[in-house]
C-alpha cells in the first residue's frame, strides 16, 4: 500500500515519524518533499502541484498532518477525497477544522492511532498498488 504523506514543508519530525510507522507495516510512504522546492517555490509552482497531484492520485491513502493550519496540506487532502482516495487526519491534539473533518476518514489526536486507521485496501473502482495497479 502506498500512503502519500501530506504536511507542512517543514514538518521534518512528522515526516520522519510517519515514514517508520507506515514502514513497520510494510506500506510505502509517498514524501512529496523529497521534490524539495522550499526556498525557490516562484516559478515552479505548476511542477510543485502537478506532481502531488500525480503522486495522490497514484496513492491508496493520504495521512495528513492537520497539526497546524497549512493551505497545501488542505489542497491535498481535498484532492484526495475528491477522487476518491482515503484521508486520514492526525491533528496532535489540536481542534481539526471543519473542513478536515469533511475530508477525512477519521481524525486522530496521535500520530501511531492515525497510521493504524489507514486501511490496505483501493477506494472503490480504483485498482491497489499492491495488485500491481
């Protein structure tokens, strides 16, 4: 299973943290940082955007950090929802905005209660990566 992990740039412990947990599962965790651009966004947004899109859409789930407020954590996890892909939240303890909660499977104040809600399984009429789709 592929989980996309969508935060803030510089939510480094988040990443690391979310990574080794969806690793000890055996999913694969999809950074979209690792295409790092903080520092130098002008004039490469379209390839900033269009390549999340391709990488949620490629994706059986998004993990989401909703810790802090975050327009392309918001972006992504919309995206997700609207076609289909599950969303799930992890907040840290923070109230999640309504708009979280719409988009999202479940909401989780921890991040280890977060990763066990992501389920292996494809949205309905999508094909799983781990059937070779």
């Amino acid at each position: 299973m592929k989980v996309y992990l969508a935060g803030p740039p510089f939510a480094e412990e988040y990443r690391r943290r979310a990574a080794a947990l969806a690793g000890e599962q055996g999913w694969e965790p999809v950074d979209p940082m690792r295409r790092d651009f903080r520092g130098r966004t002008e004039g490469n947004e379209t390839e900033i955007v269009e390549g999340d899109l391709e990488e949620i859409a490629a994706c059986d789930a998004v993990l989401a950090d909703f810790t802090r407020p975050d327009e392309g954590t918001a972006m992504e996890a919309w995206y997700a929802h609207s076609i289909g892909v599950p969303v799930v939240a992890y907040t840290g303890g923070t109230p999640a905005h309504p708009w979280a909660v719409y988009v999202s499977e479940s909401v989780h104040a921890d991040l280890e209660s977060a990763v066990a809600a992501l389920r292996p399984r494809a949205p309905a009429g999508r094909p799983s990566s781990r059937d070779g789709g």
